[in-house]
C-alpha cells in the first residue's frame, strides 16, 4: 500500500462529505454483483454475518472533477473510467472478512494492469472510532499481524488488486460517516481488465450513462469510453 496525505485542499474534501453524506444512493446489492456473493461465501466461511449488499455508489462525478484530475495527474499511465469510480459508505454494522478484490489470479495476470485507490473524504476522524483498512500480505503470501492504514481526513490510499485487505468496525456519537471514494485505475490498453472487473463488481447493474443519462462523462483521457463492451 501506498499512502498520500494532505492530497486536496480541506475544504474541497469538506464539501464533498457534505455532498455525499446528505443524499440516499443505491448501493451495489446480491442480486446483481458476484463479489458480494464471493464475499459472502468468505463471511460464511468464518461464521460471520453475511450482507444483502456492498456498500459502493456511483453518483454524478462532475461533483469531484477536481479530485479526478489530480488522480489523472498522479497515474498518467492509467485510465479512469466513469463506470469504476464512486463512494464507499460502510455502516456500522457492516460484516467484515479479510478478502482480496478478486479471488483468482487468472483474473488479472499482470499485477500491474490494475491498482485500487480509496480516499478518507471524512471532516475529522479519531483513533478511537475505528473503522481503518489492514493489510495481510499479498497473493499467496498471507501474513498474520497486518500493516494498517489509519482513516485520517484527506488520506489517499493506493494499493493492488492481490493485497489481503479488510475494513475494520467503527463507532461514534458524533454523527460523522466512514466516508471514502474509491476506485479502480487501468492501465492503458488492459481493455480485457475493465470488462472482468466490471462484470465482476456490478454484474448486471446498470453503466453510468444509464444511471445518470442527463450527466456528462468524465472523459478527460478516455476519448473511446463508449466503445467498451460493458455499455452494450
């Protein structure tokens, strides 16, 4: 993993909070993602809780344009497709498992073909609530005790597709949600990447153009965005 503080201005991660946190979306359900049911399988496995759902939205992207160009700038060798960027809004009672995003490596051979972010857009955080992100080691390379990423506001974290990951439990009284943005980034020309990890994720959901038909794509370096085989 990869960490980056202080990534945007505090305001900025501010008003996004503010945006996200006070309107209702629609989260990623069973029904029509095969992750949530691999996951499930896992919280089974260890005598857990399962979920109906995961906690990821998608939303009008032109809110965190700004967000996305510093990505772009930050990644200049990879794609950020509007389809594979949205909010992660894990609620208290969420069940947890360690897990990887995806459970063969036949998904995606080259390790590099695909990498994770997640950004903290959260007002404030303490150490006491909870709810940071460990890290177990990489495919095939478990580990016991795990390297932890502390949610603190305006963090960035980067990590790969084959690190074993969870997010942990958290609490407060002081009405302040576990707030991130969070995405997947390709690299460019990995087309076969962003068709398994789409199907992957959202199985049958409906593409972005489709959620948000009066929205312009984010398009700032995908010229052919409407081209790929998820949006047919």
């Amino acid at each position: 993993m990869k960490i980056i503080d202080n990534f945007m201005p505090i305001e900025r991660v501010n008003e996004i909070y503010n945006f996200l946190s006070s309107r209702n979306w629609d989260f990623i359900s069973e029904l029509k993602s095969p992750t949530v049911k691999f996951q499930n399988r896992s919280l089974r496995h260890a005598g857990r809780s399962t979920n109906d759902y995961f906690p990821i939205f998608r939303f009008p992207l032109r809110h965190i344009e700004d967000f996305l160009f510093k990505i772009k700038d930050l990644y200049p060798d990879y794609m950020i497709y509007d389809d594979f960027v949205g909010g992660l809004n894990m609620p208290k009672d969420f069940s947890h498992v360690k897990h990887y995003d995806f459970f063969e490596d036949k998904h995606i051979p080259n390790k590099e073909d695909l990498i994770r972010f997640q950004f903290y857009c959260v007002p404030e955080w303490k150490p006491e609530w909870g709810g940071n992100t460990e890290f177990y080691g990489r495919w095939r390379n478990e580990k016991t005790e795990p390297d932890i990423c502390e949610i603190k506001p305006n963090r960035l974290l980067q990590f790969d597709w084959d690190e074993f990951h969870t997010g942990t439990p958290w609490d407060n009284n002081q009405g302040v949600q576990r707030m991130m943005l969070t995405g997947y980034l390709f690299k460019k020309d990995a087309d076969y990447a962003a068709n398994k990890t789409y199907r992957y994720v959202f199985g049958r959901s409906k593409p972005y153009v489709e959620l948000y038909p009066e929205e312009k794509e984010w398009t700032a370096n995908c010229p052919v965005l409407e081209s790929y085989p998820w949006k047919r």
